[in-house]
C-alpha cells in the first residue's frame, strides 16, 4: 500500500508547486523623461526638462483588473521649475483603468482641468512581435514583445512669434516584458494584449518605463470594480473635449507649453 500512495502524493505536491497564480496585487514604478518648451505671451520660448517618477497598484483576479496611481505617490498639480509655473495634466488621484477580459471591455474613468470623464472602450488587440530574447524580473521568467502604433499626436511649436499647434504623424514603438508564469493578460497601458502579465513596460522612446516592484498573492478584491462617476464619452470624444479645454486654458491662461 505505500507503493502506491507515495507516487500519488508525490503527483498532488508538484501540481501544487507548478500551479499558475491568477489573482493577485502586483505594484509599478513609472518613469517619465519630459521636455517642457513653454513661452509667454510676448517671450522667448524655453525649454525645461524634468523627469516625474509615480507608483501604481494593479489588483487582477477573475478575469478582471483595475489600476490606480497610489494616492500616497500623487505629486503635486503644480511645481515651479526655473521661475515657470509647470501644471500636471496626467494621472490623477481618482483616475482609475478597469478592464474585463472575458468581455474584452474597457473603462477608463479620467480627471482632465477639474472635469470627470469616464470613457468606455473595447480592449484593442495590438500587432505584437515576440522574440526569443527573455530575463528574469522579480523570479519570473519573462519573454519580449514588440509593437508599433502609428497615430498622430499634437506638436506645439514658436511660428513667426506666435506659438501654433499642429497634429503630426507620429510611429510609437512599445516594448514589453511578459511572464506567462501569471497568465492574465494585464498590466500597463497595453491590457489584453499579450498571453501573460506585463511586468516591464518601455514606450515613448524610452522615455516612459513602468516598471513591476512587488507581486503579492492576494488582490485588493474591493478595488477591482467598474468605475461609474464622470460623464461618459467615447474615446474620440474624449480627445475633442481635452483639446477644446486646453484651447480654453492657453486662452485665458497666457502660458502655453509642450510636452514631448
């Protein structure tokens, strides 16, 4: 009899030892490198660079995810960097990413200049390109992937005095560090889009690196729930909006600036 009940035993503890985890609570660190070319009215344009460095949590589990910048982390609307006042117009404190995989759903509840927009979208499949090259991140192995949007983004620029905005074409390359020993497809920016969680994240040029500084087993299971607040638009409309108060805000602001 003990023949047979070893082998078994041995067979239920190394299913135990290779079973994949698929809820949990996984924290980022993002980097963002940025050029800031600003001018007053009347003034010289300047140029300023800054890098802003912010942590966020991602809670997945049942097919779900839902990711927030950590209120402890939320820097400050606005820093003054050589005697020019800077306003922050990314992530704020209430803007939350909710995702479900099973209906390839998206939400994205964003404060822009004091409004709430909450946006409803269906998960994009991107182009990816896997490669053979891998690396270890916090004990998982992770394999490579690669993809390029190209979309149009806005440039603002000095034209005879006068700073004009203009869309450009623009070719995105996005790389990603991808473990399938976490076989949800979450993570930053890019959701649903690879067969394992992402990790690393670079973009931008490498000017935007999300990078995974803790997994933990257990999911904040109240946080992973569908944003509600905020008035709702598509993602096209959404883009309207922003520009419509930004176009607002240089008007009766008299500062203008890029960022790039």
């Amino acid at each position: 009899m003990k023949r047979i009940v070893l082998p078994c035993l041995s067979l239920l503890l190394t299913g135990g030892l290779f079973a994949q985890q698929k809820e949990g609570k996984v924290t980022y660190e993002r980097s963002v490198q940025m050029q800031i070319t600003m001018a007053a009215r009347g003034g010289e344009p300047q140029t300023i660079s800054q890098t802003r460095t912010n942590k966020f949590e991602l809670n997945f589990a049942n097919d779900q995810m839902s990711w927030k910048q950590l209120e402890d982390d939320i820097q400050a609307d606005e820093s003054q960097t050589g005697g020019i006042m800077i306003r922050n117009l990314g992530s704020g404190q209430d803007d939350i990413t909710f995702c479900d995989f099973s209906q390839s759903k998206k939400v994205e509840q964003r404060d822009f200049m004091d409004k709430r927009f909450l946006i409803s979208d269906s998960i994009q499949k991107g182009n990816w390109k896997l490669a053979d090259e891998t690396k270890t991140i916090l004990n998982h192995l992770c394999r490579k992937a690669t993809t390029q949007r190209i979309g149009k983004r806005m440039s603002m620029g000095m034209q005879n005095g006068k700073m004009e905005r203009k869309e450009v074409d623009d070719t995105t390359t996005t790389i990603a560090w991808f473990t399938t020993d976490i076989p949800v497809p979450a993570g930053p920016e890019v959701q649903g889009q690879l067969p394992g969680l992402i990790l690393e994240l670079e973009t931008n040029g490498g000017r935007t690196i999300y990078k995974a500084l803790d997994i933990q087993a257990k999911p904040d299971m109240a946080a992973i729930k569908e944003p509600t607040k905020g008035k709702k638009v598509t993602r096209a409309e959404f883009t309207d909006e922003t520009k419509k108060l930004m176009d607002q805000m240089q008007q009766n602001g008299g500062m203008r600036f890029r960022m790039n």
